[in-house]
C-alpha cells in the first residue's frame, strides 16, 4: 500500500510491562477501541521498546506480552478490525531503524526531551547506552515502516512523533530526488489516462500558482482512486503535485490522546511504579477492600468533620464513573458531613465491579486458551509483516541497496 492510501491508518504500541491496569483502560485502550472502528490499526507490543530501559530483565518479556494481549482483547480491542503484533516477530522494523540512523543527526537524539529526562528520573536503571539514546529513532521505524497517518500518544511522547515526522521529511528530501524526478513524474502524468491526466495537472497548476488548498485536496484523492498506476509512480505524482521531490516516507500525526485524571489509591497518577493500581485482572473482594481503605479529604477525621471533595482523591473516581445526581448527592454530602466516606465509596466500588466483572469473564476464556491468543498474535504479524516488507523494499531500493 503506497503513502497515499495509508494516510487513515493508525499505529500504537505499548511496552510490555506487566498487568495492565483502570489507567490504561481508561487512559489508552477504549481510546483504541473507539479508533478501530474510525481507522484502519495497528496496535502492537513493544518489547524491543522495553530492553531499551530492561535489558537486563529478559526473563519478563515472553509471560507479559501474552498476558498483556489477553488485558486489550477482554476490553474490546477487535483482531477483526485492528493487526495485533508483537514488535520483535517483524525485523523490517529493526532493518528500518538501521537504515534510519544513517542519515539521523545525532543532535536530533539527544535533544529528543525524554532522554534526559528519564536518564534524571530513572536513576536506578543504566541508561546510558546507545540502545536507550536510539529509542525515539526505532519508535519512528515504528511508526514509518506502516506509513500510518495517526499515532495515538499521551503528551510525553509527541515529542517522538515530531522527530518521526522530521526523520521522514529528511529521508524524503536525500532520496526522493532521484535523477530525472520530472520526466519521471510527467510520464506518471500521461499513465494516468487523457481524462485524469489533464484533471491533474490543472488542479496541480491551481496549488502551486495560486496556492488553492482545495485544489491540492481534490488533486489528493484523484490520485487516490488511481487504479492502474505503479506504488512508485503514485509517490511520485503525490510529491510532484505539492513541488517536492517523490514521497517514499508519509508524515505521521499526533493523536493526542487526552490526559487520563484517573488516580492511584493513593491520589497520586495510578502507575504499576507507585504500586497504587487496581489492575483489571484485580480479585472483585480487592477491589472493594482497595476502595474502602483509600484515603480521603484529611480534613474528614471524624464523621462530623465535613470535607472538600476537591480534596479528595474519591473525587476523582466519581468524575469518571459517577452520574451528576451521584455527584451532586457527594458534593452535598460532604460538604455538610451528611454522609460518610464509607458511604460515599460505594457507588465508586459497584461501578468499578461493574466495568471488571465483563472484563474478568472475557479474559478467562483467553486464559484458560492461551493458544487462542497466540494465533490471533501469529495472524497480526503476518498482516504487519506483510506491509512491513513493501516499505522497506523501497527504502533499500531509494538508498541503492540491492533488492533482488
Ligand atoms: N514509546 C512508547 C512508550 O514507551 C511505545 C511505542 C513504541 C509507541 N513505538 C510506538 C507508541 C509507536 C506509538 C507509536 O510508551
Ligand atoms: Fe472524599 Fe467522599 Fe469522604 Fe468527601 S465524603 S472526603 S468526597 S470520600
């Protein structure tokens, strides 16, 4: 598939790294549940993205990334309508990733503002390797090698979308001007037919002469519908239209995925790392007993005490899962020391029963069939790998490789 047709295509990846948990159900995966019926996904396991901070965990790896696709199939996530795969099962991304470091400035890696920050925050783990430094170039592998459109991310990472986009913008610029890229695109022109060829270029001549977006627009999906023309001819009409030279790499989006107010028991973000989760797979009995033992407005010492819900990190699961009378019935309550805090957990601890208890059955038909879901991996890797092959062959192709 060429970079014109992918642009509705979108890739994410998760890193392996143990039970998922309501901050990814509610931070990441319904937002991927919802994408998959808008788009055509990708979604896979990052475990190369795992060694570049565990490298020295392996034994981790293999039981986690079961048990992680086993946590996005009992939520939703369709391998009907989304390719579910495992990073390190498609080379070409590793091949990609070689290939791209020859032409990455180094300064571009270093200045990338997560790699000084986790080397701050991280201090436990050695992150000064060459692996942990190439981190954000492998994640534009990633995402280049599916020519995807969008890429669902939290905030800390559209700094890494970014630099996909300028990587891309670099390979394009290097090895899109082949010789003769005019004649090369004029008779890409005339391969169109008479009727679409004149089309195209009028519309061509509209953008570039009086810089009419809607003429780049229609002169886009003329080329979309194109039947009978060859991947290369198609890049490099779609370059030809806007005056660069062929487009072999297609520049990503961010999807900016919004921050998940989801607390931890604690009140503080819920993360496996503050040991503050309540994890999807959580014993029901747990749930109720992790809820009710949850601090509260400090203020509220003793019944009589009222409270500030604002202070209350209960609040916050209210505002995910609360209708507006139950909040307001909490707002009133609290305030006033009408209720308890016992009491204003309950509706949190049924709803959150209530969201697990479907989720926990799906997962154990999974669980109980662990080979179920290894073939639902082994099929997404062959539908990556599939599209995987088709850009890096003309990646080596456009760097001179040899391709027979
Ligand atoms: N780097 C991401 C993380 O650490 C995971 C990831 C790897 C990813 N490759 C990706 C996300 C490509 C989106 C697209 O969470
Ligand atoms: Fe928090 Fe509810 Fe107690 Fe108020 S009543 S402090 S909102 S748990």
């Amino acid at each position: 598939m060429s970079t014109v047709d992918s642009q509705q295509r979108v890739l994410s990846g998760m890193r392996p790294t143990g039970r998922l948990h309501l901050g990814h159900l509610h931070g990441v995966l319904k937002n991927w549940v919802k994408l998959q019926h808008e788009y055509e996904c990708f979604f896979f396991v990052a475990d190369w993205h795992a060694l570049t901070t565990d490298y020295g965990d392996p034994g981790i790896f293999e039981e986690n990334v079961v048990e992680m696709v086993i946590d996005w199939l009992a939520v939703g996530v369709n391998p009907g309508s989304a390719a579910l795969f495992v990073q390190s099962k498609v080379p070409e991304h590793a091949e990609l990733h070689l290939l791209l470091s020859m032409i990455t400035p180094l300064g571009w890696l270093e200045r990338v503002p997560s790699y000084k920050d986790q080397q701050e925050k991280l201090r436990e783990k050695d992150l000064d390797t060459y692996g942990f430094l190439g981190y954000p170039l492998l994640q534009a592998a990633d995402i280049l090698i599916y020519r995807a459109g969008y890429v669902p991310v939290g905030a800390d990472q559209v700094a890494h979308v970014e630099l996909t986009r300028e990587v891309a913008r670099r390979f394009n610029h290097i090895y899109g001007r082949e010789p003769g890229f005019e004649e090369n695109a004029m008779a890409a022109v005339r391969k169109m037919g008479k009727k679409s060829a004149r089309l195209y270029s009028s519309l061509r001549t509209a953008y570039q002469e009086q810089g009419d977006h809607e003429a780049l627009a229609k002169a886009q999906a003329l080329l979309k519908e194109q039947q009978n023309i060859s991947i290369g001819d198609r890049e490099r009409l779609f370059g030809y239209l806007e005056g660069g030279g062929k487009m072999i790499l297609s520049e990503p989006q961010s999807l900016l995925t919004p921050a998940c107010k989801m607390p931890g028991l604690d009140g503080q973000k819920m993360s496996k790392s503050y040991g503050n989760t309540i994890t999807l797979r959580e014993p029901l009995q747990d749930v109720e007993k992790k809820i009710s033992t949850m601090p509260t407005d400090p203020a509220r010492v003793r019944l009589k005490d009222p409270g500030d819900p604002e202070k209350c990190p209960v609040w916050q699961l209210h505002l995910t899962y609360s209708s507006q009378k139950t909040r307001d019935w909490v707002v009133a309550g609290c305030k006033s020391a009408g209720i308890g805090c016992l009491e204003c957990k309950k509706p949190v601890i049924e709803a959150v029963i209530a969201e697990l208890e479907p989720i926990q059955k799906e997962a154990a038909q999974y669980i109980r069939d662990p080979d179920i879901v290894r073939s639902i991996i082994a099929e997404g890797c062959e539908t990556a790998r599939e599209c995987a092959k088709a850009t890096i062959q003309e990646v080596r192709s456009a760097m001179g490789l040899i391709t027979w």
